[in-house]
C-alpha cells in the first residue's frame, strides 16, 4: 500500500488560474506564477517514499497538457466544488494513506510531507492549517471507510473552511502540521518574500506588474 501524494492543478491559462493574484499582478503574469511555482512544487515533492499523482482540471485539457512531466501519473478532478473533487480522490485510489495538497503554496516541503504519513500512522486524519482559515494539506489513513458526509456543508474560500472539514469527521484522531501560507493575492506574495519564504517562482514578469 504505497502512500499517495495528490496535488491538485489547474492548466495554466492567463484569467482561468489564480484570478485574485491576477487582479494585483495581471492575468498573464498569475498564470506565469502558478505555471512555474507548480513546476518547482513537483520537482521538490517527487520522492520514492511516495506515489505522487497529479489532479487535473479541467479534465480533458489537463490529461493532455504538455506542462507537466509526462511520467506523473493524472487524475481528472471531475465536476463539482473543491469538496466534491476531494471526497472522490479519497474514496476512489486503491488502498493505502493518502495526502492532498494544493500547488500554489511555496513552503511545502518534502519534510512537512513525509511528516503528514507519519501523522497517519497513529492518526485518522492529518491537516495542514494556512493561516487564511483554510488548509494546505488533508490527509485520511483510510484504515476505515470515507465518511460519506465529509466535505459536507463546508464553506470553502472562508476561515471556517478547516472548522468546518473537521466537523466532518466525528470520532477521527486528527492531526496537525505546520501551517503555511498560501499564494492568493499580491499581498501574499508580498508577505512570503518579506518572510524569507517566497520561491523563485514568486517574480513574475516585470513587465505585467503594476
């Protein structure tokens, strides 16, 4: 039961991908970030201690993208609000923990993944919190059965998102790792290279800056 580590994309078009970013820097430059702090993202994360599986969206054009590595095995994250997409990668790869992560937060880590399976050998769950209220990072041991009501009633893009994932997971052993910040708008950015945390993916083009 190899572990899995799924990182959820989206095909890196100019105004389909990271709009709020893109309301600060320009919808070609949000896009030439999230293209190349993706590409960076993966060739960290890549390790032989764990499967890593791209989901896709959308789902035809990401099966077919050239802006991946070709050897990374895709799944179409399908219809649906993020919850949606979640529950059915957790419900549907074959058996063995399962990490989910989004690709536009530069601080994860090799370390704070291999950290999340080892959280699951003791636990149920695993988050990893980001400081908007949300989460970089659920993970599920999937030693029992996928609560058919998880993701349920969560109110994503808010600060209640991880009050409201956890809800759903009554009578689970949770865990937590490092909470990181993700990259929504410039100010995130900002703030990532005023901590010494931003990657060399956080310089978009001059030229479409303001």
């Amino acid at each position: 039961m190899t572990p899995k580590l799924v990182v959820m994309v989206k095909e890196p078009r100019p105004g389909r991908v990271k709009t709020r970013l893109a309301a600060g820097i320009g919808t070609t430059a949000a896009a030439w970030w999230f293209r190349h702090q993706t590409a960076r993202l993966l060739r960290d994360l890549r390790d032989p201690r764990w499967q890593t599986i791209l989901a896709v969206a959308p789902d035809r054009e990401g099966l077919r993208s050239r802006v991946w590595p070709a050897d990374v095995p895709r799944w179409p994250q399908g219809r649906g609000d993020l919850g949606c997409r979640m529950g059915r990668i957790f419900r549907a790869l074959a058996p063995g923990p399962v990490l989910i992560v989004g690709a536009d937060i530069p601080g994860i880590t090799p370390a704070l993944v291999r950290d999340g399976f080892r959280a699951l050998g003791d636990h149920d769950a695993v988050f990893g919190p980001a400081q908007d209220g949300g989460y970089w990072l659920i993970g599920l041991a999937r030693r029992r059965p996928v609560p058919p009501g998880l993701f349920a009633g969560v109110r994503w893009s808010s600060e209640h998102a991880l009050s409201d994932t956890i809800a759903t997971l009554p009578d689970h052993r949770i865990a937590q790792l490092a909470c990181l910040r993700d990259v929504d708008t410039l100010e995130d950015l900002h703030a990532l290279a005023a901590a010494g945390q931003g990657s060399r993916s956080d310089r978009a083009p001059r030229a479409a800056c303001p």
